[in-house]
C-alpha cells in the first residue's frame, strides 16, 4: 500500500533525514521516501494509522503533516 503525503517545516537534508528515520520506524512501513519540498511516500504492507505517522513526525521535529 502506497499513500502520500505532504510535511512542512523541512528547511534542509538534515529536516529530510530525521523525518524518514522516524517514520521508518512505524510497524509495517516498508519504504519512506521523503523530498525537502515536502513531499512524503509511504510503502507499507497495510493501512498505517495517520495518528502514527503524525507522531512520528513530531517526533522528528517541528513538522506538521497532512494526507496529500
């Protein structure tokens, strides 16, 4: 299952980096890829919990999240 989303907040590599080690770490993700436009693509084997994935990138630091 593939499902997109958009993060603000990323000003640089390090903002890109910290958002998908997070992320990364939610059960059933298989694949993160994260662009500093904002751009976020989650590859998971089911459904994952947007509560997840926005604690997630809290977590990584002052972003907001939002489905695309």
């Amino acid at each position: 299952m593939i499902t997109n989303y958009n993060v603000t907040g990323m000003t640089c590599g390090h903002c890109v980096a910290a958002v998908t080690e997070e992320v990364s770490a939610i059960p059933g993700v298989t694949e993160v890829k994260v662009e500093q436009t904002g751009s976020m693509q989650i590859s998971s084997t089911a459904e994952v919990d947007f509560a997840a994935v926005a604690a997630a990138v809290k977590e990584a630091g002052d972003y907001e999240v939002a489905l695309a």
